[in-house]
C-alpha cells in the first residue's frame, strides 16, 4: 500500500480531531476545553469533506462550531467563578476511567482491524444534496425522523425555557 | 466567446507555461491554486485600503464636514497612514488576561473572513471554487467569527470585553436565524446551494423577485458584518469598543480588518443572491472581462447604502434590536419562505416563462405582505405611542 | 478513495474513548456534556464511513440522515442539559455533580 | 482547481472542489501570523505594569471579571439552535424541492408549524422580553 496524499490529509484531519478531543477531556481550564472540542468538531468536519459528504460537514460546523459549542460557552462564562484554582476538576474515578477508555479503546481496535469490511467503491452521485433533500421528505423513506426531529426541537426548546427561566 | 472572456484566458497561457517547464499537472494545479488564493486574499484585504477612506469621506460629507484631507489626495491614502501607525504601535497585554486566548482571538477573527472569498463569484467561471454548497459554506464559515469575539472577550478579562461579548453572542445569534431563513428563500427560487448557480439562475435580480427576503438579508448582513446601526457588539461609542477594548497595534487592525474584509465579502454576497451578481443587462455576455468591474460596482452601491444607513440612523437599544429580530424578522422571513415556497409550485406550461410568470407573483405576494406588515407595525405603533424605536424600526426596513 | 476504512473506524473508536474518559474522569457537568458530545461526533464519525464505503453503492442514504437526526440529538440534548446544569447552577451555586446527591439514597 | 483555471463543472470529484479551499485555509491561517509577525519586528517594546492593566477608563479594577447570569441570555442562545437545526432540515429539502410533489411543502409546513408553536411559546412566556 502505498501512501497518497489523501492519506496525510486524513492523518493530520484526525489528528487535529483526536487532539482536540484529548485536550477536551486533559486540560483543567473549561474554556480551553471547550475550544478545543471546537478544534476536535472542525477536524471531523474535514473527515467529513474527505469522506465526500460536505453537506454534513458544513452542517457540522453550523450546528456544532456555531450553536452547540457556543452554548456551551455560554454556560461556562456563567459559572466563571468555579474556575479557582483549587477546584477539583477530576473525580476519584479518574484512574478506573482511563483505564476502562483504553481497554476498550484496544478491544474496539482488535476488533476493528481482525474484521475484512466488505466494501463497496462507487463514486457519490453529483445530485446527493438533492436526494437527501428527497429521502427527507418521500413517505416510504425518512418522512416520519423528519417530522419526529422537529416534535423532539418543540419538546426540548420547552423544557429548556421552563428549567432555565427565572421565576 | 471565450476569447472575450481575459480573465478565463489568461489562466489557460498561465497554466500551460507553467506546463511546458515540465511541471507535473498536480504541481501546476497546486501552483494555479496557490496564486489564485493570492489574488483573492490581496483583493479582500484591499478593501480595507479601499474603503476606510471611502467610509470617512462618505460619512463626513453626509454629516457636513471635510472628513480626512491631510494624506495625499484628498485624504485617499489615509489608510495606509493608518496602517503604518498600526504596525509600528506597541502590543499591550493585559497582565490579567489569558495570554494564549488573547492572542488567538485577532488571529481567528480574520481567518473566515477570508474565507469567504473562496466562493464568491467574479464572473462566468471566475470564481475562487464553485461549491455545491456555496451559500451553506459562507454561513458555516460565519459561525468562526462568533467564536473569536467570545474568545476575544474573555481573555482580555475585562468587564466591558465580557459584556460585549454576552451581547456578542446575543446579536450574532438572533441575526443569523432570518439571515438563513432569506438565503433559504432564494435557494428555492434558485433549486441551488452554489453562488455562481444562483447568479446564473436570476434572470430577474431576487431584489425584485423576493424584496423581502433581500431586505431581510441586507438588515442581517449589516449586524452580521457589524455595522452601525446595528453594531452593539462594538458601539464605539458607548462601550468603549467592546470585546476590542484591550487590544492595541497590529492585534487591533486585526479585528479592524476583519470588519472591512467581512464587510466587503457581504456587500458581494449581497450583489450576488438579490443583485444579479455579474449580469448587468447582458453587458457580461459581450465582454466578460467587465465582469469583476459589475460585481464590484454593485457592492459598492450596497456599501453606500451601509454607510448611508449608518450616517442616517440612531444606534437601536439592544433589547430593541434583539427583540427586532426575534419578534419580527424571523416570522416575517418564515412567511416569506412559505410564499416562495407557494409560489414555485405555480404550474407554467411555458419553461421558459417560468421564472418570470412566478417572478410577478412573488413581487405582487411580497408587496402584499410588505404592506401588510408595514399596516400591522404601524397600529402597533400607534398603540404603542411611547416607543418611538418602533416606529424607527418600520422606517429602517421600508 | 485511498483511505481504508479501518482507518476512520480506528479514528471514531478512539474519539470515542477519548469521550468516554471526559464523561467517567470529570466532575464538571459541563465537561461531561463536552464528553458525551465528542462520543456523539465518533458515531456520526462511523456512520458516515459506512455511507461512504458500503450504502453510496446502493444509492440510499441512511447513513446520511442517521447523522442527521444525531446532529439534532445531539443538539436538543446539549440544550436541556445546559439548562439543567444553569437551574441547578441557581439552586446551588455548582455545577459539580458530585455535590448535587439530593436525590441520592 | 484555481480562480483563472476553473474547469466547466463535472468530469471531476467532488474531492477536487476541495483542493481549493484546502490551499485558502493555509493561506488564511498564515496571513495572520505574517500581519503579526510584522509586527513584531517593527514595534518597540516598553511594557510597565500600568499599561498593562485593565482598562477601565483610569480606574482601579474592583473585584473579579464577572458578568451576573441572566437566563435571557441563554434562551436566546437556545431558540437560536432550535431554528439553526430547522435550517439544516430545509436546506436539502429546497434543493430537491422542484422534484416534490405538494405535499412536500405540506411536510415543510407542517415541519415548520411544529417549530413556530415553540417560538410562540417562549415568546407567550415572556422568554423573549428583555429583562
């Protein structure tokens, strides 16, 4: 197998993604943490780009990068005065989860590399927006997580408002 | 007709020089690539050169005085003074800041406002990368801008950086949801995402087509790119410059560049989904090297109209101005995309009518609607005689 | 299309390890959120490879909306357990978990 | 492919659109630190511990940098991400809108409806009003 360049493309996306996510979980400072969950977010939107769905990797940045991390932020710069420097930002589990996130880790790689995966190569057909636009809505597809997704949006914008509010 | 076309030609001889060095095509694309970002960068950052001084010209003689006149001529290179001042300017660090944040923040702020320039169209096939996903990229991209003005914001640790920043996230956010909605509307007129597809679709400027989703975005784009009178984020004048309060030299024109950078990047994309981007009465088919010169013409016109806005408006409460968007931009844009969405399905057994025969209804439906809504607002008006910001809002928008 | 697929999937598995680590080590109920998120991306990570490498020859797209509806999952969830870390941030002035035990037996 | 040089679409991947705004993102990142960089080399260098701290418009600073939480904030915040979500359900629907039949729109309007009955309902709650 010889490497091409979408291999050290893939190699540095992942990287960026799996560094970002070790800085999520590594550094104490929330803030940091939630940036680099941003860094994390925007190297799997590039997996995404590689993978030749750009449609979710744009809405990977809209929704993730745009909406949820900054909720996130938000939160955090609320609850700024937690940040002194004796809070205790791990629990005791600290050793058994690391240790439960490696082996695991090393069982799921086990696996993953004893598997042959059959493979299908087709190249993505240039309408794929369209026909996602179109599985969305056709009553035999995926009408109904479609209408379902905007039931679950109502229920958790309601409930948010009525646990957030002040009364 | 592609000899016309000197832009597209001149790439060609380009790259088939840079061939016959005995390049391998993946090292002329690379090369091709790389000069064409250069361009695209030089052009954006130009902007700053181009329209500082327009700004202050244009605003001071709104308001009756000279403005700049000092550097040659007319004051017309008064940004590069100002750019010159700016490099050689002390870089203060707050010792209470976050050191690294603090440094992050001037470098992201720029960054997607470069961006965007990647898929704005200049001409018939003259553009940075005709995406199939154009518009949903630029507000993608959008979303790391709001990221550096928090980051701005809290590693200064400041009071003022802070609030600006709550307000940042705040003023962003509302504006983005009708700014989607009315790009969503011309998608549909359009059937679709990328930027050079829906110049080509718009046989009829969207302006006309679908005034109000164009009005909508212009008001959106103006609070996105930050411009007065819709600039709390920053209000100079109130909150000591915002979440910019403690950056000083180089890290300051940062944020100062980003502002005209993203400011022209609207003002093109404006031109390109209401305007007709590069059409201009046919002028594009018979000599499409004017075609840069269109696209810049018509996002000078909507800069005008910015600073224009700017000179004539008060600064909205900020309660008023997210109010604004959430209680009437964003009913206002779902009704819109509801009717374009009605009146794509009127039957034409004409295709090559269509555009125009749906084009009328959409203009009689949103004129409907406009003054409608313009009715509605100005009862409420009425009822609400102690709110004179209302009344204020209804004028910005008709 | 040179990549294999073992590759994104050894990628996904460790994000998502990676996430669970955050969610079982942290006491910040925001930091578990951030790690429950990061495992939510290692899924749509895995079902998009699958897309990618197996359903795109079928033509359906599955794996696509899948993503989707996590992506919207993902953000409901994110929203109503922001809240509920704000109205318990209120109630008791932290957002440890490990201090809010009135329900606890 | 590059701005002069842009090829008629199709014929190639959608990977190689790509290329493109892969060069852009490295350019991007470096104009920054070159701007910076620039500066770096040409500005003096004189920090006291006056000039670096907080400005506040001469005063001493009181306290820590906080900002008082209001739920307003983050229920704007929230009804943003419900309407953000909204979007990216209708953006492939208006693409593939022209090959649906009405009942289409009926599916996005009803999609829609759901939502508004939300935004209605935070605004009846006063989660909309600024405190």
């Amino acid at each position: 197998m010889t490497l091409s360049v979408s291999h050290v493309i893939f190699v540095v996306l992942s990287a960026t993604a799996l560094v970002g996510a070790l800085g999520v979980v590594l550094s104490r400072n929330l803030f940091r943490a939630a940036l680099f969950l941003v860094l994390s977010f925007v190297g799997v939107a590039g997996l995404y780009i590689l993978l030749e769905v750009e449609i979710l990797a744009m809405i990977q940045l809209l929704i993730y990068v745009g909406a949820i991390a900054i909720l996130i932020i938000f939160v955090i710069m609320v609850s700024r005065q937690l940040m002194s420097p004796q809070y205790r930002a791990w629990n005791q589990q600290r050793p058994g989860g690391a240790v439960v996130a490696v082996v695991l880790f090393a069982v799921l790689a086990f696996v993953l590399l004893s598997v042959t995966w059959p493979t299908a190569e087709a190249a993505v057909p240039q309408d794929a927006i369209a026909r996602l636009g179109r599985a969305l809505v056709a009553p035999d597809q995926f009408v109904l997580p479609f209408e379902v997704a905007s039931v679950l949006l109502l229920v958790a914008l309601v409930g948010a408002v009525v646990i957030a509010r002040e009364k | 007709m592609d000899i016309l076309n000197f832009w597209v030609e001149l790439g060609r001889v380009v790259g088939e020089w840079m061939a016959s060095w005995g390049l391998p095509p993946w090292a002329v694309n690379l090369i091709a690539d790389f000069i064409g970002v250069l361009i695209l960068v030089v052009f954006g950052v130009m902007a700053v050169i181009i329209f500082t001084p327009m700004e202050r010209k244009v605003i001071a003689r709104m308001q009756d005085r000279p403005g700049p006149n000092r550097v040659w001529p007319y004051g017309l290179l008064q940004a590069l003074a100002d750019a010159i001042k700016m490099l050689t300017k002390e870089d203060i660090i707050p010792s209470k800041a976050d050191r690294a944040l603090h440094m992050l923040a001037p470098i992201l702020v720029v960054i997607p406002a470069l961006l965007i320039y990647a898929v704005l169209p200049w001409g018939p096939r003259l553009i940075g990368q005709d995406l199939n996903v154009g518009v949903l990229y630029v507000v993608a991209i959008g979303a790391i801008h709001i990221l550096a003005v928090v980051i701005a914001g809290w590693g200064s640790d400041n009071k003022y950086a802070l609030l600006s920043a709550f307000r940042t996230v705040n003023q962003l956010l509302a504006y983005e949801v009708p700014m989607v909605l009315s790009i969503l509307a011309v998608v549909l007129l359009a059937r679709t995402m990328s930027t050079q597809g829906i110049v080509e679709a718009q046989s009829v400027p969207y302006l006309i087509v679908t005034p109000i989703a164009g009005l909508i975005y212009l008001v959106c784009a103006m609070a996105e790119a930050n411009r007065s009178p819709v600039d709390l984020l920053e209000a100079d004048s109130e909150m000591v410059a915002g979440y910019m309060v403690e950056y000083s030299g180089m890290k300051f024109a940062m944020f100062f560049i980003a502002e005209y950078v993203n400011m022209f990047a609207v003002a093109i994309l404006v031109s390109t989904l209401f305007l007709g981007g590069w059409k201009f009465f046919g002028l594009e088919d018979v000599a499409p090297v004017l075609a840069p010169l269109i696209v810049f013409g018509k996002s000078v016109l909507v800069i005008f109209c910015m600073l224009w806005f700017r000179a004539t408006f008060p600064r909205l409460r900020f309660d008023h101005l997210v109010g604004f968007s959430w209680k009437f931009l964003v009913p206002l844009s779902l009704i819109n995309l509801l009717l374009v969405a009605l009146v794509v399905k009127i039957p034409v057994a004409d295709s090559r009518l269509a555009p125009w025969v749906q084009g009328g209804a959409m203009l009689l439906a949103s004129l409907v609607v406009m003054a409608a809504t313009a009715l509605l607002l100005n009862r409420a008006a009425r009822r609400l005689k102690d709110a004179p910001a209302l009344k204020r809002i209804v004028a910005v928008e008709r | 299309m040179q990549v294999p697929l073992s590759w994104y999937l050894i990628v996904a598995a460790a994000l998502f390890c990676i996430g669970l680590y955050g969610v079982l080590s942290r006491r910040n109920a925001i930091a578990i959120l951030m790690g429950v998120e990061l495992m939510l991306n290692a899924v749509n990570v895995n079902l998009l490879a699958f897309w990618r490498y197996g359903e795109v020859a079928r033509g359906t797209l599955a794996g696509q909306v899948f993503a989707i509806i996590v992506i919207t999952v993902a953000a409901a969830e994110a929203a109503v357990g922001l809240a509920l870390v704000i109205a318990v941030y209120r109630a008791r002035r932290t957002v440890d978990v490990e201090e809010v035990e009135l329900m606890k037996l | 492919m590059a701005l002069a040089l842009q090829p008629v679409k199709g014929g190639v991947t959608l990977l190689s659109d790509y290329n493109f705004i892969g060069v852009f993102v490295v350019v991007a990142i470096l104009f920054p630190f070159v701007a910076l960089g620039i500066a770096w080399l040409l500005r003096p260098k004189k920090p006291n511990p006056v000039k670096a701290s907080t400005y506040e418009c001469g005063l001493e600073t009181i306290g820590e940098t906080w900002v008082r939480f209001r739920a307003q904030d983050y229920i704007y915040a929230l009804v943003f991400v419900v309407f953000d979500i909204e979007a990216v359900f209708l953006f492939p629907w208006a693409m593939a809108y022209d090959q649906l039949g009405l009942w289409a729109l009926a599916e996005a309007v009803l999609f829609l409806g759901i939502l508004i009955v939300g935004l209605v309902y935070a605004w009846r709650k006063g989660a909309l009003r600024w405190q």
